[in-house]
C-alpha cells in the first residue's frame, strides 16, 4: 500500500482566481490540550493496550479535547459532538484519514475506498454507489430475509449458539447472494471467516496490543496465520472476478459493476484494484453487521419490556408472512432497537482524522501529523447527551404518533433533541459508510426475521468488548427457544 501521506495541494483546488486566498499564512495559536503523563518510553500505550475503551473515556476527565501519546506518536481525543462534526463536515477540507490509519491498512495489506485519499477515493466513490442507491438497496431485500430464514430454520429447540460465530455467517451469505449475487458455499464462506479471525487476532496483538512496542523483526505466529488467510482471500476473490468475466454478465450487483464497468474517463478498474475493493466490502460488509446483530440479540435476552414491544410489532406488522422492504417504516421499534445496540456498541468505536497543517479545536492548537480520535464510543455514552447512558433503552429512539384510524403507533424520532453528531456509528461527512443503508436494512430485516421465530436466552452473562476488526464482543452463547 505505502501511500505517501497527502498536503493540502492535495484537496480540491479552486476554480477560479477569485477562489485564491492569496494572504499571508495563517498563524494558529493556542495552547496544546491537556492529558495524561504517561511512563518513560512507552508513554501511554501500555494503559491503551490493556483497555482501548476505557482509556478513551478515562480522556474525558481532561475535557472534550484531550491529548496522549502511544504507539510514537501523539493522539488529541474528541468527545463534544459540536466539535466531531466540524471536523467531519464543517472543516473536512482540513483533514484526512491520517497515518494511523493508513498504517493499519498497511499493516493488514488491505485497501480500497475506505483507506482512498483524494481523487483516487472520489472516482471509487462514485462508480461503487451504484449498488447502494435506494432501488438497489430495495432489491437486495429479499436474500436478506431469505438468509435469516435458512439460518434460525437450522436452529434446534434448546440448541446453545455462539450468536457472533451465527450473525458472522448469516451477514456474510446475505452479502455474497446481494451484492456478488452469488452463493457462497461452506467452503468459500469458511475461507473468509478465517480470514477475518485470522485479521482480528493479528491486529489485536500487532496493533493495540503489547506487540505494538516490541521490534517488528520478532517472529510472530498470529502474522503468519493472517498472512496465510489473506492470500486465500486473495486468491477466492480473483476466482470470483475470473468467473464473472467468463460468464460475460451484465449485472448491476457489485461484482459485476466492478468487473465490468468503466471509470467516466473510459478506463477499467485494474484487477488489484478490483481485488482490493471486494475484499474490503467481503470484510466490511458483512463484519460491521453481524457485531451489531450480536449486540442486539444480547440486550434484548435482558429487556423484557423491550423485547415484548419488538415481538408486538411483529406481530402486527408483517405477521405471518415475510417481512419487506416496504414494511420498514412501520418498523419503528426494530429500527430503534439496532440503533439503542449500536449506541451502546458501535461497531468501530473510534474514527480518526489528520490535519494537512497546524489547525485549532475549541482553542487548543493541534500540529500536522498528531491523529485526531473521534470518541464515538464516549460521546454515545455521555451523560451530557443521553439519560441513563449505560441502559438498554430503545424507547429514547421513540415517539408516539396516531395512524390514520386514530390508533397510537410508535413512530422513530428524537424526543431529547440531542446535537446530531451524539450519534455517528456511520461516521459523517462526505466520508459517511456507502453502506449505510444496507446495513440499516439488514439489521431491521434480520431482526424482524429472527424474532418472530425464535427466543434466544443468555448463557454468556457477561461480554468483554476489544476493538479488533470491529468492536468483538467474544464468544456469545445463547440459548434458542423456538415460538
């Protein structure tokens, strides 16, 4: 990968003379934010390593600005929502994803739109969204279902699953049969399973953990079963392109869209770069859902009240048959459950940012090449924003409304008015998720699906949280009860 990291040359470029700022330099003043004195050496790294989460929420005590340094470099943690979305929509222009970032993606081999900067992100941009627009988003509706189906028809009355190992699979059957309108079997599906285990344990122990300050050179056994699993994928990946060439296809999934189609220039997706984006959506894809599906499942086998209103829902909406697309906006209760378990445990609980030159936030002064964090994990917990912030509580998404026969109906809003960037488990800006509306339909569809069908009781009583790939929760066994 070891892309150089961008200036400000970089960014768009004005169109005219007028746009030109021909004055002097801009001098940023201000003081650097205040933070923790970490021990010699290693600095803060170590307290990082051992607990990711806590750390970030233990930077508040600093104020919403807050700075360390780890892994050799330094950090500035922001936690005021006000202040995540200038950075990610008002001031955008001034940061890039960073060399934190890019050193992960390095470190993963691993590119794509997510890791893009400048022109090269914009053109994947905008040839990849179209297979998200809303009529394609409609008609990916019915694999979802279809998948939940299959998987919780395979569940025995009492049967013990691990809900992470169960949601990992059915996300990534729906991904594959949507998206590459394929079918993945046991075996392909295995071989990207093991990969993305095979990713979190490398980045676990390489990148947050205790690895992190030892020399590189020192052998390492989690290095060698990631590298194996890449080369897998790799090689399952270009299978797939080989085969939908032959076929001569002329889909408008995924697949065939960046098999075949052009860039607005007239020229094609290499096969790396067609390589490199499908393994990042076969990795985003289905494992940024199937941590917020295990999430879900595990709240709700202790909210009675919640799971009652969810099961009523259900019942009145879809009923007996499938549910659909077109049922989601009656769907309130089951969006607001994804979105209160996303709250609680957002997928990728921290962003990153770097600005192209010394900038200023909330008067701290903040020089290039520092990474600027996104405290989503904090800002979603922080009492500031949300009552009884640690709570399972998927009625602060409601508000009540009257359907037309003058019946009260739940219906989704914001009864608190919280500032908008309370709440960014998709990120913001022009860097939002692409497959927002994807996973929001997965994770509504899914849920509906599963709990018309089936109970699923605690057996695993407590969780542990590690950002990995995503925020892994570890084994999560429950137990099925069919309805």
């Amino acid at each position: 990968m070891s892309e150089t990291r961008p200036t400000a040359d970089d960014r768009e470029q004005p169109t005219s003379d007028a746009d030109v700022d021909t004055g002097p330099t801009r001098t940023v003043v201000g003081t650097p934010p205040p933070g923790p004195r970490g021990l010699p050496l290693v600095d803060s790294t170590l307290a990082f390593a051992r607990d990711p989460l806590e750390f970030l929420s233990s930077m508040r005590e600093y104020g919403d600005v807050a700075r360390y340094e780890a892994f050799g470099r330094e950090f500035v943690v922001v936690s005021d929502p006000g202040l995540v979305e200038g950075v990610v929509v008002a001031r955008d222009d001034e940061f890039w994803r960073g060399e934190f970032e890019h050193e992960f993606g390095d470190l993963l081999d691993v590119e794509g739109l997510f890791f893009a900067e400048g022109e090269r992100w914009r053109r994947q941009r905008l040839l990849l969204q179209n297979a998200f627009t809303p009529a394609r988003i409609r008609s990916y509706a019915d694999d979802m279902v279809t998948e939940a189906i299959r998987l919780v028809e395979n569940w025995s009355d009492g049967e013990v699953i691990d809900v992470r190992e169960a949601m990992s699979t059915l996300t990534l059957r729906a991904l594959t049969r949507s998206l590459f309108d394929l079918e993945f079997g046991d075996g392909r599906a295995e071989r990207v399973r093991r990969w993305v285990h095979a990713m979190g344990a490398y980045s676990d122990s390489e990148f947050f953990g205790a690895r992190a300050v030892l020399p590189t050179w020192i052998p390492s056994r989690a290095e060698r079963e990631y590298r194996r699993a890449t080369a897998d994928v790799e090689a399952l990946v270009e299978e797939l392109v080989a085969e939908r060439r032959r076929s001569d296809a002329d889909g408008d999934d995924l697949l065939s869209l960046l098999a075949t189609n052009e860039y607005p220039d007239g020229s094609r997706p290499s096969i790396e770069e067609i390589t490199d984006q499908l393994q990042l959506f076969l990795l985003a894809g289905h494992e940024t859902t199937a941590t917020a599906l295990t999430y879900a499942c595990w709240l709700l086998a202790d909210a009675d009240d919640a799971r009652s209103r969810l099961e009523r829902e259900v019942d009145a909406i879809p009923g007996d048959r499938k549910p659909t697309f077109g049922d989601l906006p009656d769907l309130a209760i089951t969006e607001a459950v994804g979105r209160e378990a996303m709250r609680l445990y957002p997928p990728l609980p921290f962003l990153q940012r770097e600005p192209y030159e010394e900038t200023a936030l909330a008067g701290y002064r903040i020089g290039p090449g520092t990474t600027v964090q996104l405290n989503m994990y904090s800002v979603h917990r922080d009492e500031r924003w949300w009552s009884e912030p640690g709570a399972f509580r998927p009625d602060r998404w409601l508000a009540d409304a009257e359907d037309a026969d003058g019946d009260e109906r739940s219906v989704l809003g914001d009864p608190d008015g919280r500032p908008e960037y309370a709440y960014f488990p998709f990120g913001g800006g022009s860097r939002h998720c692409i497959g927002m509306r994807f996973a929001m339909t997965e994770l509504q569809l899914s849920l509906a699906t599963m709990v018309r069908r089936v109970d699923l009781e605690r057996v695993t009583e407590s969780i542990d949280p590690t950002p990995k790939v995503s925020l892994d929760p570890g084994p999560v066994e429950m137990r099925v009860r069919k309805r």
